[in-house]
C-alpha cells in the first residue's frame, strides 16, 4: 500500500445527506459507496452535521435543501448553518459543495441564502462540467474548483431487459419508435415543449412515453379547495386517457414517481431518451440512459449541452421547435448506427463509479494535506 492510500484510510468525511436511505435519487448513496470503495472513511447524514461534536476531516454538501430541509421556513436555520460551519471549520474540516443546480427550483429566501452560504463557505466546488465551473467562477472569482463527471448508477438495476421483454412488460407497442421523458414535467413551458415539438414531428410509428407530464392528480391536493381538486381529478381520470390516445402518448401525472423496479424497462423499452428541463445544470437521465446504451436529446443549455455535445449526441434549442424538430430526426438516424452502444462505452471510460469515487477520494486527500 503506498502512502497515499494510507493518508486516505485516515481521512474521516461527512456527506450531508439524508441518512435513512429514503430517496428516490441515489446519486448520494451511490457517491458514498463509490468515495468508501477509494479508501475513505465517509458516511452520510444530515443529523451529524447539526449534532454532532465528532471531528470530520471534511465536510461534503451536496443540495443545500438537503442540509436546511427543502420547504425550510425558518430563518433561524440561517445563522445556525454559519455556526455549525464555523464550528467545524474551527476543529480542521474542510468543505466540499458538489453542484447540482445554479439555484433551488422551488426558492424561497431561506433556502436561497443557504445556497450563498454553501457556495461562498466551501473550499473547493466540485462541477459536473466546464460549464458549471466557468459560470461560478464569475460569481466567485477567488473559488477553488474542480470538474468530476456524474457517475453512471453501475450495480443499481438490471441492465440485461431486452426491448421486447421491457415493452411487453408495459404494454407498449413492439414497432414503435419510442422517445421517453423521464422526471417530473415542472411547467407548461416544458409541455407546451416537447408536445408541440412531437405532434409535428412528421415520423409515422412515433411514441411519447412520459410518466411524469400531466398537471392532474388522483389525491388530495388542494386541501379545501374543491374546484381545484374535482378539476385535477377529472383532469386525470378523463382528460389524461383522451390526451394519450389522440397524441400517441403514454403519460401519467406528475405526482407519480416511477417505481426504482420499473426503471430499467422504461429504460430498455425506449429507442431515445429526451431531456425536456429548459434550464437545468445537469440531469440525471443522461448517465441512466448511457447506462442502458440509449441516445440522449437535450436543450443546448448547462452542462446537459456540453455533455451531449461533446458525445456526439443531438442537442436543440428549447425556444425553437423546428429544431427539435431536428434534433429528434437526427436521435432516429444515429440510432441506426449504433451509437446508443458508443455512448454506452463512453460513460464505462468516463463517468464510471470507480473513476468517480477516485477523483473525489483525490480531492478530500488534497484538501487534508493542506491542513
């Protein structure tokens, strides 16, 4: 073992997050495992950061809504945040912000000034690419940064379902060029989108597979406003039906996320996988879908643009529906040319777990020598 592998055994670092493991994104856990697999002692918990007087040789962030709570009100968070961080810092840790959104997607103040305080407080910001870094530099001139690709969910789910099978599974057509949005559709910009975009996309066999797209819900979700929730019921139980069966959809409410068993066959079921957030930094179902051996379309925009663009994946302007339009026509020829495999053996080179939990291990190492 050289030295080292033997100063990362004795680093001891925090990855604030949720403890429990009840989450329906697993990039953290996946993170920690990988981080623990590269030598370093790390756990995750947000309950250690705010109680606990152990010594961490580092501290590592990762949504600051995950640190203050994500519908936190309480503007007392606030000053306990800088104290706990100061506690700390004064103890030898030093702090880690990987960067998932430019800011929150739900904002308030509270949650907002978190984010300046997370961003302004860390020693160095890790970025999923150059776009991100280069856009916080201008905002923190003097900041230290470092780019580490997301990592692929390698070991997660079962990667060996046949397009058949995973059609058959969910009832889709066997002969259907299948276009698949993942995520939660946030508003009707994003729908007016890509449906606009797919209703006059002239491909004949055609399908939209989006789980997450409509605005209505089967539950109670408007507390005592009656009009409000008969609407979205009769929105989901007759509207949601009529919708799919005009436009050649497969869609459900925005309310319900996909079961993590039936991920893998939406996954193998689809032919390409569409991004459809117009100003996200990053998005997960870009190393899901490289995983899977899919192509990827996406807004030109964050490091989603940079990534597909520089895998050779097709990219479009969000405001211009002629050119998704186009983006989409060209997913259709490259999947006839195997790229969706070329993006497979990209992200096993680039973004696995492996890789990943290296650069940050390099990083807490880095750090800790500084002290």
């Amino acid at each position: 073992m050289n030295d080292s592998e033997t100063d990362s055994q004795s680093i001891n670092a925090l990855i604030v997050f949720r403890e429990n493991g009840e989450t329906d994104n697993l990039f953290v856990p996946i993170l920690c495992d990988a981080i623990r697999m590269a030598g370093i002692d790390v756990r995750c918990s947000t309950k250690e950061f705010w109680e606990s007087d152990k010594h961490y040789d580092i501290i590592h962030f990762q949504w600051p809504e995950e640190v203050v709570g994500w519908t936190c009100n309480d503007p007392d968070i606030i000053r306990r945040l800088e104290e706990r961080i100061s506690f700390f810092r004064s103890r030898g840790a030093r702090f880690v912000y990987t960067r998932h959104n430019v800011r929150p997607h739900y904002a308030n103040g509270i949650i907002s000034r978190a984010y300046d305080i997370i961003e302004s407080q860390s020693d160095i910001v890790a970025h999923m690419g150059r776009f991100s870094r280069d856009e916080f530099l201008t905002k923190y001139p003097d900041s230290q940064n470092v780019v580490i690709p997301h990592h692929i969910y390698q070991y997660t789910y079962k990667e060996d379902i046949s397009v058949e099978r995973a059609r058959q599974y969910l009832n889709l057509s066997q002969d259907a060029f299948i276009v698949t949005a993942f995520g939660k559709f946030r508003n009707r910009g994003e729908i007016r989108m890509v449906l606009g975009a797919f209703r006059a996309w002239d491909e004949e066999h055609k399908m939209l597979l989006a789980p997450r797209l409509y605005p209505f819900s089967r539950r109670n979700s408007y507390g005592r406003n009656i009009l409000k929730r008969w609407a979205s019921r009769i929105g989901y139980y007759i509207l949601m039906p009529l919708f799919n069966h005009i436009f050649r959809l497969q869609a459900g409410a925005n309310d319900e996320p996909i079961d993590e068993c039936d991920l893998p066959y939406y996954m193998s079921a689809s032919d390409v996988i569409f991004i459809q957030e117009r100003n996200a930094l990053n998005s997960v179902n870009i190393p899901l879908a490289f995983l899977f051996h899919k192509i990827v379309v996406g807004p030109n925009t964050g490091n989603i643009g940079e990534l597909l663009k520089n895998t050779g994946n097709p990219t479009f302007n969000p405001n211009h529906k002629a050119d998704i339009i186009r983006a989409l026509k060209m997913a259709w020829q490259l999947s006839t040319w195997g790229k969706g495999e070329m993006n497979y053996t990209y992200a096993l080179e680039n973004m696995s777990i492996d890789k990943v939990g290296k650069q940050y291990a390099e990083v807490y190492r880095d750090l800790n020598s500084r002290l």
